[in-house]
C-alpha cells in the first residue's frame, strides 16, 4: 500500500516552538472573552517634540472594544453582525 | 489603508516563519520593530466589526504568531494604528512595561479555568479573610480618604482572591507561573482563572486538574491552550 505523506491543514504549518497550540477546544464564549476582553490595549494620543516643536502627532484610530462596551451598543451596525451570526450557530 | 495590530513580540522570533502568517484580510503578516520588541501588523481596510468570523480569525492569527514567537502579547480585537511611526512611537513610550511582559509570558500559554456553581447550589459573594476583621480598627480612626483607599484595597484583594482553587494550588505549583482572577456576581459561573503555565505543560495541566477536580466543589471547564491574552500588561496612562 502506497503511503501518504501527512500534510499539515491548509494555512498551518510545523511549530518550530513546542507550543501545544493546535490542541484547541475553543468556544465563542471563549473567544469572545479572550479577544474582546483580554489583551494590549493600545489606546492614547502622543505627540513628539524637541525644543517644544511638535514633531510628531501620533493618531491612533484605534477601536477599542470590549465586551462590555460592543454589548452596550445594543443595535449598532457595528454589532448587528454578531448577533445575526450567533442566532444562526 | 490602516494597520491592523495582532501581537507585540520580542525580537527573538523566526522571521523566515513569519511569512507563512497572513491577516485575517488576507495580507501579509510584518513585523515593525522600535528596540527590543516588534509589532506584528497586517494591512487592512477601515476599522474591524466584531462579527464572528473576524473574531475567530483574530484569534487564529494570534496563535500563527504565537508559533513563530516564543514570547507573544496578543493585541486586543480591533486595535487599528494608522502608520508604523505611530506604532514605533507607541511602543517606544511603553518598552519598559513590554519588556517585563514578555519575559513573564516567554514560552508560556495560558489555561482558562472557568468554575461554575454547582446544580442547587447558589455561588456565595467572595468572603474577606479574618486579616480585614483586624484591620477594620484602626480603619475605622483614620481620615475618609484612607479609609476610603483601603477599602477599594480590600475589594481588590478580594476579586483577586480564590479560595475555590485551593485544592489544586498544591499540584498546580511547580507548573503555574502565574494566575490572574476574574469573579463574576451573576449566574453560575463564580470565577475565571487564568493560568500562565510552560508550553509543554498542558497535558500535565490536564491530568492535574483531572485528578483533582472533584475536590474543587465546583463544576470545573478548561480550555486552552491560548496565547497569553490575559497576562499583558496595562498601558493606559
């Protein structure tokens, strides 16, 4: 019998860091609580000088959402989406 | 055209991999590096709906980068910059506490154990230990604002305390690096713990919580592992 190669899932690749990873059991409310609620929160404005002459306007067009805030919209556009996938799953 | 940040890594991490990693728009994934640390960013256009697709691909980014990286902090959902000199000076302004982030979360992962209250029972509100009953004299003379700090202290301790786990705080020792807590005042679910433990640890992880989990008086649900998204560090300020 001829055999297969086994290839990893198309978008994967070997780790070369003994990471564990793949093992997933993920939810969305999992997900949700990791990605919306966890995390850097990069957030701010800055601005950048020398002598004080402003160099440098840092804008951030950051989103910063969490759940409790994208909850809180309720109706939003931003958050329609979400809510019409989850009452399909 | 906006740059979507997935994760701040340190410099040590395999840049020949990286370009097998592709954003959750489809385009490539590229470091922009300011000192000891790089974000990892990913082109993309205007600012990110949380539905769930982009949700979950979010995630699947994070934890391509987290293959590629031994020490990863995940960047919250949705986080846009609008050049690389913007995210240079950002990350400039925060190195110092990156820094410290990263060694704790180098060749880590995270577990998320969530304990729920068991059927029939009813999850009791987190109890302060007999230390507050002793401090509440001396509390009582002091000024309103001091009064007032040690309380928010106590409360704090108090969220971050969870005398639930404390049949696994044994095992868990010699592979728990780190625990954050969130209690939760409504419904069954009494607390979330998250743990930072080694990368090859999660079956260990596993077997312990196994074994023990019937002493934990709770209904025990883990997942993981995750990238560490809940051991970054606070940079609002």
């Amino acid at each position: 019998m001829r055999r297969h190669a086994r290839r990893n899932p198309p978008g994967t690749f070997k780790s070369p860091v003994p990471m564990g990873l793949d093992e997933v059991d993920v939810s969305l409310l999992d997900v949700i609580d990791h990605v919306l609620n966890q995390g850097i929160v990069l957030s701010g404005e800055l601005t950048l000088g020398v002598a004080d002459v402003d160099l440098i306007y840092v804008r951030l067009l950051a989103l910063v959402c969490s759940a409790d805030r994208a909850l809180s919209y309720g109706a939003a556009p931003a958050l329609s989406p979400l809510k019409a996938e989850r009452r399909r799953a | 055209m906006s740059l979507c940040v997935y994760a701040i890594v340190g410099r040590r991490f395999n840049r020949r991999l990286l370009i097998r990693v592709n954003g959750a728009s489809g385009a490539r994934v590229r470091s922009v590096n300011a000192g000891a640390t790089s974000a990892l960013v990913a082109e993309c256009k205007g600012p990110l709906s949380p539905t769930v697709r982009a949700l979950r691909g979010h995630d699947a980014v994070v934890r391509r980068i987290a293959r590629v990286a031994p020490a990863v902090l995940p960047v919250r959902f949705g986080t846009l910059v609008d050049s690389d000199r913007s995210l240079v000076a950002l990350l400039d302004a925060w190195s110092d506490d990156l820094e410290k982030a990263l060694a704790l979360v180098d060749r880590h992962c995270q577990m998320t154990l969530r304990l729920f209250a068991l059927p029939g029972t009813t999850a009791p509100p987190a109890q302060s230990g007999p230390a507050d009953k002793a401090d509440e004299a001396p509390e009582a003379a002091a000024l309103p604002g001091t009064s007032y700090l040690a309380g928010r202290a106590r409360a704090h301790a108090v969220a971050q305390s969870a005398p639930e786990l404390e049949p696994l705080r044994e095992a868990f020792a010699p592979i728990v690096a780190s625990e954050r807590i969130a209690r939760h005042d409504q419904g069954p679910l009494v607390l979330t713990a998250y743990h930072l433990i080694p990368r090859g640890a999660v079956a260990t992880y596993r077997r312990l919580l196994r074994r023990h989990a019937a002493a934990l008086q709770h209904r025990a649900v883990v997942s993981g592992p995750w990238p560490p998204y809940a051991f970054v560090p606070e940079l609002r300020r």
